[in-house]
C-alpha cells in the first residue's frame, strides 16, 4: 500500500511540472508576441519618417532642376521629362539634352522610384493636364478666358499614399486636420509631352502648391514643378 501511494504522489508532481512547463511556455510566447508587435510599430513609423523626407526631398530636386531648366531660354513646353525608367514622356518632336530635366547637361536630375510601402509601388505622374483651382493669380477657377489651358500647372503626382505618410506629409508641409478631401476632379494621370492641356481641376481649401489628398477613398500626394495663371 505505501508503494502505492508513493507512486500516486510521484505522479501528481510530475503533473504539476508539465502544467507549469505549459504555463511558462504560453507566458513567454505572449510577451514575445507583445515585443514583436511593438516593434513592428517602432519600425513603420520610421519607414513613414524615412519616406516622408524622401519624398520632399525629391520634389524639391525636381522643381530646381525645372528652374535650372527654365534659365537656361527653354520654354515651358520645350521641358522633357523623358527617362529610361518610365515610358510616356517623350516628345512628339526631339529635344535637346538641355530641354531634358533627367539629363546632365539639363536639369540634372535622376528619376527616382517611390519609397517602399509608401504606395502600391504605382511610379510618379509629371502632368500639365491639371489646374490646382485658387492657386496664382486664378482666383476664381480653372477656366477663365479663352484659353482655359493656360491655367494648368506642371505637377508632379504619386497615387495611392498610405494614410498614416499622407499625415506625416501634411503635418510637415503644416496642413493641419489631417488628409483634405478635394472638391473637384483630382490629378490627371496624363504623361506630359510638351502640352499644357484642359484636363482636371483639383480643388482643396485653402489652395495649397504642395499637399497629401483624399479622393475616391485614395490619398493622392502632388507638388506643382511651375505654377502657371
């Protein structure tokens, strides 16, 4: 009889081991789960902090070397944004290299492709087919006078931003309220090729020269390269 109970009380001890062996294990399996989590969190918002200043830093590279451009006698239709990167932005008649905002001898600057995660991978739109409504001198919309498209702008566009770096843009460009919706018809996807033609009206409040929008339940990020009437 003692055997037997000796082998009773054996047992239940080996019991109680495994359970706290389980209850250890499943302990730090959580905590290590919460780490990792927390980690995770750390790392995007420094991927968004990163892309933030990427992405600013780029349009500003973009608007100097349209301005070195410009001073050298090219005019804004003679601009090209031909590069060997994205296909579309080659004119319908040759330009001189110094026409050229990707090249040595014009602009000098490089194409560059988004940061990683901050869209869909979708490449930069430069456009001229898009009027940025109250910004200039065209206070009262995008189609005054005869020829409506001299009021479209040269603006360089990137589509579906991901929210939390549409904020970090708007908050470092200090556009308060988050993401502003537009009112009007958005950003033309359009390649420019030389011609400033009527297209879309983008209408935010007050007008902004660069801002991260919402519209049709995307955000849209835009920088105008040459404000135009």
């Amino acid at each position: 009889m003692k055997h037997t109970s000796y082998s009773s009380e054996s047992g239940n001890v080996f019991v109680f081991i495994l359970l706290g062996v389980v209850l250890f294990v499943a302990l730090a399996f959580t905590v290590s789960r919460g780490f990792r989590g927390e980690t995770t969190n750390r790392m995007s918002e420094r991927e968004i902090t990163l892309a933030a200043s990427d992405i600013l830093s780029y349009v500003q590279r973009l608007e100097r070397a349209v301005s070195v451009v410009r001073g050298k006698n090219v005019s804004e239709s003679d601009l090209s944004f031909d590069n060997p990167m994205v296909a579309g932005y080659t004119h319908s008649t040759p330009q001189a290299d110094k026409h050229k905002i990707f090249s040595s001898a014009g602009g000098g600057a490089r194409w560059q492709t988004p940061p990683d995660g901050s869209n869909d991978g979708s490449p930069w739109v430069i456009t001229g087919e898009t009027c940025v409504v109250g910004l200039g001198t065209d206070t009262a919309g995008c189609s005054v006078g005869t020829d409506s498209t001299a009021n479209e702008d040269l603006i360089v566009m990137l589509a579906n931003v991901d929210a939390g770096l549409c904020v970090e843009l708007n908050k470092r460009l200090n556009i308060a309220g988050g993401i502003p919706a537009d009112a009007g018809t958005g950003i033309s996807t359009t390649p420019f090729r030389g011609t400033f033609d009527n297209g879309t009206e983008l209408t935010l409040t007050p007008a902004y020269s660069s801002a991260c929008f919402s519209n049709g339940g995307m955000n849209y990020f835009y920088s105008v390269l040459l404000q135009r009437p």
